[in-house]
C-alpha cells in the first residue's frame, strides 16, 4: 500500500512538473533587448532606441526600463516605461538627448521587469561619430 501511494505521488509530481516545464503554465521571464539603435545629433548628444521582448502578464508583471551603460559598467541613461506592453511584443521606445563622454565609443543596451530585474539578453551598439549618422544592432 505504501508502495502504491508513492508510486502514485511520484506519477503526480512527473504529470505537474512536466507541465510546468512544458508550456502548460506560461510565466513571463526576464526583458530582452533585441535590437537598439544610436543617432549621434548636431549638438553631440544621442538619441537612442531599444526594442524590447518580454512576456508582459500586466501590472504584476512587466518590462518597466531600459539602461545604456558605459563599457565601465556606469549607466549614461535609463528610459523608464511605464506601463505594461501585454499586446505590443516586441515593443520599441526612444530616449533622446543622451550625454555620452567622448572616449566612450561602445555602450551597452539593458532591460529589466518588475519581477525579475535585470538579467535578460542585452546588446552591444558601437557609436556613431559623425553628426547625423546612425548604427543599429539586432539579435
């Protein structure tokens, strides 16, 4: 009998996790960057755009900000977002007047959620020199 009984827990904890595993239960993960592009303007500044995937459930759940971060690790500017993009996926937003030192020449474009923070596919976008012109990167 006892044999039976954990043969039969066993059948369960495989039956509940395989769905788990398997789609049976969605969860939204961490926000992914997968693509950004950078504008140098006449003034020096950047305007900069990312375009964001994440599996936004609604309030509780949702991508909420993208980062450019120097090669030092500092953050040069945040894009804060400010509601959940449950029907627009993959989603892009801009960020204009970005300061960036001249000796930097690389940056690096992060997202984050609610729930997760950071940690999801980032991008690496060399810079622009000349007024004008623009690079773009995508995954």
């Amino acid at each position: 009998m006892q044999n039976r009984f954990r043969t039969l827990l066993l059948v369960s904890l495989v039956v509940a996790g395989g769905a788990l595993f398997s789609g049976g239960v969605v969860t939204a993960g961490q926000a992914d960057v997968i693509a950004a592009t950078a504008t140098r303007s006449a003034d020096g500044t950047y305007q900069f755009t990312a375009t964001v995937a994440h599996a936004d459930s609604g309030w509780d759940h949702y991508a909420n900000m993208w980062e450019v971060i120097g090669p030092d690790g500092a953050v040069l500017a945040e894009r804060e977002l400010l509601h959940p993009h449950v029907n627009e996926q993959p989603f892009t937003r801009g960020l204009s007047g970005v300061k960036i030192p001249d000796d930097v020449h690389n940056v690096i474009i992060r997202a984050r959620d609610i729930v997760h923070g950071w940690g999801g596919a980032e991008v690496k976008l060399q810079l622009p020199m000349e007024t004008g012109q623009k690079t773009s990167v995508s995954k």
